[in-house]
C-alpha cells in the first residue's frame, strides 16, 4: 500500500495530477468493433469499483492463514480472529466511531440497511427522501415501519426545510432519518450535518448511507453528528462481498438477532421438546454463521490504503477531473447532464446525462464497442430520481428521436481512473453526437 504521497503526472488535458492509484484490471483490453483491441476504460465505479491492488495484495498474504472465527484454539482461527477483530477497529477509526458505538459487517449497504430497519422500536416513524438509491429507500416499510416519503429538495436549504416540516408535524415516539451522503444519480453531497442536526433537535435519529461517499470523501460519524453509517466494500475498493453498518449499540442489542444461529447465540438448551436460547447482547448478535474475515480485511485494507494515499490529494485530482468530464460534455449539443442541486453544488465522481435522439441502452453499447469505455445505462436502482429528473418524459415518454423510453448514462470514476479515461469518454461522446445515432438502431 502507498506509504508516500502520490506523484505527480502530467496529464494531456492541461493540468497537472496526481497518479491514479493501481487497481485490478487497468492492464485489461478490449475488443472494439473495428477489430483491434483498446485499453479498457471503467468508468462504472459507482456499481462496483475496481479492488485497489495494494488490498488485493494484502488479502493474497493472509489467504494462506485463513482459518474460522471466532471457532477455535488453533492457531490459524486465533490469527484470523485478532485479524477480523483488527480490521473491526481500523475501519471504525476511518468512520470517526464514538467510543461506545457497535461496528457490525454485514454484505452490503443493501443488507445494513435492511439489519437497521429489523431493529428498530415497534413504530419507529422513518423519514427518506424520495430521491434516495432502492437500498435506502425499501427496506422501512418492507419492515413495516410507517414511512414519511419526502418530495425531491431542489437545493440543499429546501431539503433541510423540507425536514423541519416533517419533523414539526410527526407523532410523539422514535424517529429516524435516512439519507444518503451522495448521490449515486448525479453525485451531488446532501447536507449530512444539517440534516442530522434538525433531527437530532427534533429527537430522531439519522443513518448515513455512505455508499457513494465513503470512497470519494472522509467520513466521520462523530463530525456529521449522524447516529450510524453504512456504506459498501465493494464501492470502496474492496473485494468479497462485505459492508458495515456502524454506529449506536442500543436500538441494535435490544433487537432480535438478524439471523439466528451460531455466533448470535451465548446459550442454546434443549428439554422437554423444546429449545431455549440466550442471544448475545454485544456485536455478535448480528453476525450469526463464519463471518466473511476476508471480506473485513478487505475493507480494512481499502481505509488504510486511502488514508495512506491521503484523502486531500485524491479530492483534488477528482474534482480536477470531474471538471473535465463536466465542462467537455457541456459542449457538446444535444447532451444534458442531470442535476437536482443545480450546476454549482458540490459533487463526487458520479455524472449522468441524456443524448437527444440516442437511447440510453444504444448509446453504452456504442461507447463500449466502438471505444472500449465501460459505463451504466438505465435508472441505476434510483428510479423515482431519474424520473424527476428526466421530467415528464422520464415518465414512460420517449425522448426527441428516441423509440424507447427515456433512461440515462452514468460515468462514475475514482482513485484509479487514468485522465485519459476522463479525455476518452468525452470525445467518444463527441463523435457519437456528430455522427448521429445509427440507422439499425433508430
């Protein structure tokens, strides 16, 4: 991992970056239709990025003392356990944990969000923006939660408004707040401290999700005010199926056990026909079966990793070539790049537009069989945002020369994005617009 602040590199658009830290797969060709091969663009880390080689080869030197944890004497289960463990308080000094907060693995943003909403108190009033990602959107009422769906906020004052109207009008009784930290649509950053701010006035609680955030920004728990934070590792560099879910102990040892079995359970008897059993009341409630320890050291590896690379440095050489994307795309006709805040709010890596004329779906194809660049089309499991966003035609309507109905493209990038990547995507965007969308595919 680096242990050096990066170098800098020049870069062909003018400006002089840092380089991008190594990831898996950016020695990777691709075949393009022309018959010849192209270095393989990724520009869709917001779905998964790519593992950064340094955790790669921190995982590939512990493979060979894998052994089960928590399970055992011996001494690969003990060497496993100290690393599970290990990685357990690295990943919380990275989220900036209080002191007495609980930091649970689970596999996903998805399945942290869906533990917390398992533990609430009976009748817990959840507020969620309806702008939020599918995985913090569904989980409340799944649970049945009553849920508050709050319209979308076009800017951030009228969010925390927003909020406040809420909050002033809910019920007596437990609160929560969830919302995201950054959009996975248009990459814009929510006011997590205000918003967790308003809610804790009002007695509610807030959980972050950071899944978009975490890989792009510092995130601390105790500075944003915020009651827990969830976030991904395979958003954040990190292989193997792993998330966390971090933050206050009391509503989450109250609960029953999300999954029942070994580890949850201190003591299990069995008479007369029937089993008893006492559940644990510390972080091992929640984390029933063999934890996933390569996956938390992934996780762990990956927030030593960018904390090593220094999270000022890759703020800057992101928002550098964010600024590149934005402004080569501005100038191309027929291109709107959507936003809920407005052009000027502050954003993460993550851009989505619409080409007039072009479906979202023909229009990845081409970028990928023409110039090898790897992006997301569709609604990117935000479907009522991307609705308000594209207007009345995101509604089922067609775009202006578009048979199907109208989606979008989403390039997202990170740490291990080469500028010519950046450079790549926006000419490739350019030359598709000029050329006109095929006749096959009209």
């Amino acid at each position: 991992m680096p242990t050096a602040p990066i170098a800098p590199a020049p870069n062909t658009a003018g400006c002089s970056l840092p380089r991008p830290l190594p990831v898996l797969g950016d020695e990777v060709r691709a075949p393009i239709a022309d018959g010849g091969e192209i270095g393989y663009a990724a520009l869709d880390y917001a779905a998964s990025a790519p593992a950064l080689r340094a955790v790669w080869d921190e995982v590939a030197a512990y493979a060979p003392y894998y052994g089960s944890v928590h399970r055992g004497a011996g001494y690969l289960s003990q060497l496993s356990t100290d690393l599970y463990e290990e990685s357990r308080a690295t990943v919380a000094a990275f989220l900036g944990c209080r002191p007495d907060d609980q930091l649970i693995f689970t596999r996903s943003t998805t399945d942290s969000l869906n533990l917390l909403a398992g533990a609430l108190p009976t009748g817990t009033q959840v507020f969620v923006f309806e702008t939020e990602h599918h995985a913090a959107l569904l989980p409340w009422a799944h649970h049945g939660h009553p849920v508050t769906y709050l319209p979308a906020p076009r800017t951030p004052g009228q969010a925390v408004a927003t909020l406040v109207n809420a909050l002033a009008d809910a019920a007596p009784g437990p609160k929560l707040l969830c919302v995201t930290g950054a959009s996975n649509v248009t990459g814009e950053l929510w006011p997590i401290a205000e918003l967790a701010t308003v809610a804790r006035r009002s007695g509610a609680r807030t959980v972050l999700d950071a899944a978009q955030l975490a890989p792009h920004r510092p995130v601390d728990i105790t500075a944003l005010g915020v009651d827990w934070v969830a976030f991904s590792g395979h958003k954040l560099y990190a292989p193997f199926g792993s998330g966390v879910l971090a933050g206050r102990a009391d509503w989450l040892s109250n609960a029953a056990p999300y999954l029942a079995g070994g580890g949850a359970s201190n003591t299990v008897t069995a008479q007369d026909g029937a089993v008893g059993v006492v559940w644990n009341d510390n972080i091992s409630r929640h984390e029933a079966g063999s934890p996933n320890v390569i996956g938390a050291f992934a996780i762990a590896a990956a927030c030593r990793a960018l904390t090593d690379a220094g999270f000022e440095q890759l703020v800057a050489r992101e928002e550098e070539l964010l600024a590149v994307l934005r402004s080569g795309l501005a100038t191309v006709p027929g291109v709107r790049q959507l936003a809920l805040f407005g052009p000027d709010a502050p954003r993460v890596a993550v851009l989505s537009f619409v080409v007039d004329g072009w479906s979202s779906e023909e229009f990845a194809k081409a970028l990928s069989e023409r110039y090898g660049i790897g992006v997301r089309d569709g609604l990117f499991c935000a479907h009522p945002l991307v609705r308000t966003l594209l207007g009345p035609e995101g509604d089922g309507g067609r775009a202006a020369g578009c048979d199907g109905p109208l989606k979008a493209i989403r390039v997202s990038f990170g740490v291990g994005t080469p500028a010519e990547h950046v450079e790549r995507v926006v000419r490739a965007v350019r030359e598709l617009v000029a050329e006109g969308q095929p006749v096959a595919a009209r």
